[in-house]
C-alpha cells in the first residue's frame, strides 16, 4: 500500500489529507468561543442576576471543556 507523501496516511482512492494545521487552530478557537458562550449563557440561566462573579471562570471551562470534546472527536 503506497502511503501519501503528505500526511503518511495510506493512499486509497478515496484518500483525503487530514486538515491543515491553522484550519485545525481556527476549529479548536471556534470551538472554544462557543463553549464560553455557551456556559455564559447557562451561567445566566442559573444566575441572573450575576451574584456569584463567576463569568470568567464559567467561560474559561465551558470553553476548556468544548475545546476537549473537539479534540476527542476529532482524534
Ligand atoms: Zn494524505
């Protein structure tokens, strides 16, 4: 089996490179706003009011967490 100059994968008919890095880097930061957002927005739905000055930190591990569960999907 002839393997693909590029990324040593084996070079079926069907073979398509795995994606570019930056293309990877732009995933992983989209993935990673949309995790902020996303516990911001729960953050809001449990705390409307904004008395527990926890945005920050929900968005860091919203976006953490996102950015893992892209990784183990994409792996
Ligand atoms: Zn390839």
């Amino acid at each position: 089996m002839a393997t693909c100059p590029r990324c040593k994968g084996h070079l079926t008919d069907g073979h398509r490179c795995p994606r570019r890095p930056a293309i990877v880097a732009l995933e992983i930061a989209a993935s990673g706003v949309a995790g902020g957002l996303a516990s911001l927005l729960l953050l809001g739905l449990f705390d409307p009011h904004g008395e527990t000055q926890m945005d920050a930190l929900a968005v860091s591990i919203g976006a953490l967490a996102a950015i893992g569960i892209n990784r183990l999907v994409r792996s």
